[in-house]
C-alpha cells in the first residue's frame, strides 16, 4: 500500500520530469541544428541549390523516434493517472463541499471543519462536490487537483505521511475571493487525531445521537430540519402528537420515550400515517445503550455552551466569514458586527427601502439574499437554504453576542 502512494507522487514526478527532459533536450538539437545549418548550407557556400528527393532512412527515423518518444510520454503520464485514480481499499474517507470561497470537510462521525485534519501514514479518500459553481481542490505538495462540480460527486484520495501542514487552494477561478479560498491540510499523529475528532465533540451541540444517526443511516430517510424525506422529520418530534395506524386503526399518539423507542426497534407495529411500512426494525441491530442516545438526543438533550458558540462554529463552516467580518471591516458584505436591530438602506425589486435588521430580515437575507440588496453591495451572496431554522438561530443568537 505504502508503495503504491510514494508511488502516486512520484509517478506524477517522473511523467513531469520526463516529458519535461524530453523537451529540453529537443530544444538544444533544434536550435543546435539550426545554427549548424545556417552555416553549413548558407547561399555563400552553396551557390548551387541541391535538389533532394526523397530519404527512405531520415523518413524512417523520423517517424519512429517520436513514436518512440510519444509512447513513452504516454505510459509515464498513464501510469501516474492510474496510481491518482486508485484509492486504497482502506482509506479514510471524508466528504468535501466547495463554496464561495471557502472548503468544509465532514467526517464519518457527522463532525465539520474548515481545515482538513488527517492521521500519519493513511491514505485518505476525499469525496467531493460543490454547491455553487465549480472550484478545483489543489494540494501541490500531494500532486493533486481535483474539479468540484455542483451536482456531482469527484474523489481524489492522497496518502496523509508525516506529521506536516500542506496548502489548500482553488484552482479554478470562481469569483471575486477565489484567491482567498485556502486552507490546510494538518496531518497530526493518530492519538491528536483522535482526540481533535471526538474530543472537540462533546463542544459541538449535537454529539453522538446525530453521529449515531448517520451511522445507522437513519438520516438517509429522516432529516432533523423539518423536512420530509422518506421517513418524517425527526426534528421536535419528542410529544409530538403523531396518527399513526396501528392494526389497521387510526389513532393520535404523542411520541413519548415508549413511542419512539418502539417506533425504532420495532417500525412496523405502528406506521405513521401517510408514509409506507418501510423503514427496517433496528431491534437486532442496535444496542440498548445507542438506542438511548439516540433517544436523548431526539429529545433535544444539548449540551450547555456558551452564547453565540455554535453560531460561530456555522458561519465558519458555511464560509459566511470568507465575505462578512466579525470586526466591522468590510470584506466582501457588510461586517457581522453590530447587524442585529442596526438600520439598513437596501435595494427591494429595484427601490431604495429603509429598514431595521431585525430577526425576520436576517432569516431572509441569508436564505434568500437576493431580496434586499445592501446598498452599497453587489449580490454576490449565495442563498444558504439549506441551512435549518436552528442553525439560523444559533446565526442569530452569535450576532447578537456582536454587538
Ligand atoms: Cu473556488
């Protein structure tokens, strides 16, 4: 495995060098030869032009040493292509999304960051997309450029070695602040990593239960943003009251532990009214211990923390302070500092409107940007509607702290 890796930048390497040698040394006997000719076959010395036809030998030499050449070109630049396109079995994976201008990777644990950490000595699978237009994640020192596209999934993997940090950049133009979407990749030996990756858990408001979701891939079917996927949402839905039918009768629930817990281990018992008996019986599989966590999590059991924190956390990883400072400087949008209830002079469907940056305005800026326009401001603000209620609110609460 290890070979293999070395192998994936050197072998880039040696196609580079090699097209690269291949060139140079072109580039002396053309102009060697051409220099030589000037001389040798100038009219002075040559009064007589000679009428030369045909060379069976240079004919042939010409046409094979290329070849030759060109093949070898080809092969060099193909075997680095395979050895960038074949992840290891084993690799770490972690989910990239681009967006203006910035990079958040998520790990299998349901943890986000702007900066990618990884573990020494592991090859890591990075399956990536984008949200708004295309950007290319380039690390030079890993000899990778990868295009994220929006509406597909591209992957590029790399093999993490040393403990060392490397440069992330955008390699394909996507706007005013391309040339600010950097990051890092910090390779930390496999306790730091450990501990960065679940230790930092237990300050994020949502720890194991939304893990455990994923894991058990429940989120596959329930979102906890209020949106129905396959299953409803999971979102509020402690004594919720629910109809659901239970041997062929309608009845009104409220989703208690008892409920839920049923609900989970044994689905089919009880179905939510207006969805189809497909969710799988989790009985066999989940542990009782899990099976609680998730439980408190539905609940809403957050951890305490302190005001504005995780509102920090998500402007961060959503990229919002790539445009918007938290100092009052401009950047690209107007500064975080002091938004909350200050008065706003904005452009609504082409006229000038006084307002107030209320509550109701923020909600709308962010999920719908293009509304009012900030005078004085281009709209260059994707809208975020993909962000929950809860994430806006914890946006809002954090802005409120910058005052
Ligand atoms: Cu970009």
């Amino acid at each position: 495995m290890e070979n293999s890796v070395i192998d994936a930048v050197s072998k880039v390497d040696t196609a580079f060098q090699f097209i690269f040698g291949v060139s140079f040394v072109i580039l002396f006997l053309i102009t060697a030869v051409t220099i030589y000719f000037l001389f040798r076959y100038s009219s002075k010395r040559n009064p007589e032009p000679a009428d030369i036809d045909g060379n069976l030998t240079a004919e042939i030499i010409w046409t094979v040493v290329p070849i030759i050449i060109v093949g070898a070109m080809f092969w060099y630049g193909w075997t680095g292509f395979k050895a960038l396109r074949e992840a290891p079995a084993d690799s770490y994976n972690v989910k990239v999304t681009a967006r203006m201008w910035s990079w958040k990777f998520e790990y299998p644990n349901g943890k986000t960051s702007d900066k990618l950490y990884v573990p020494v000595e592991t090859p890591v699978k990075l399956d990536m997309t984008s949200v708004d237009v295309i950007h290319s994640f380039y690390v030079p020192a890993f000899r990778i450029k990868m295009d994220t596209v929006p509406g597909m999934q591209t992957y590029t993997w790399f093999m993490s070695g040393e403990p060392a940090e490397y440069d992330i950049q955008c390699a394909e133009y996507c706007g005013v602040r391309h040339s600010y979407m950097l990051s890092k990749v910090i390779v930390v030996t496999k306790d730091e990593f450990d501990k960065w990756l679940n230790g930092d858990q237990q300050a994020q408001a949502e720890p194991e239960g939304k893990a455990l979701l994923a894991k058990y891939g429940c989120a596959d079917c329930h979102s906890m943003d209020g949106s129905v996927l396959v299953g409803p949402s999971l979102k509020d839905i402690y004594n919720r009251d629910t109809v659901i039918i239970e041997n062929g009768a309608e009845k009104t629930v409220k989703a208690d532990e008892a409920y839920l817990k049923e609900a989970i281990y044994d689905p089919s018992t009880q179905i939510v009214k207006g969805y189809d008996d497909m969710m799988p019986p989790f009985k066999d599989e989940m542990p009782k211990a899990d099976l609680e966590k998730i439980i408190g999590y539905l609940k809403g059991g957050e951890k305490a923390e302190k005001p504005g924190e995780r509102g920090a956390k998500i402007a961060d990883n959503e990229g919002c302070t790539g445009c918007h400072s938290t100092d009052g400087s401009i950047i690209v949008g107007p500064s975080f500092k002091g938004l909350l209830d200050r008065p706003v002079t904005a452009l609504h469907n082409g006229k000038k409107v006084e307002l107030t940056a209320n509550i109701q305005y923020i909600i709308s800026s962010i999920k719908n940007p293009g509304e009012y326009i900030v005078e004085g401001y281009d709209e260059s603000m994707p809208p975020y509607d993909s962000l929950s209620d809860k994430d806006i609110q914890a946006l809002i609460e954090y802005f409120g702290t910058l005052r």
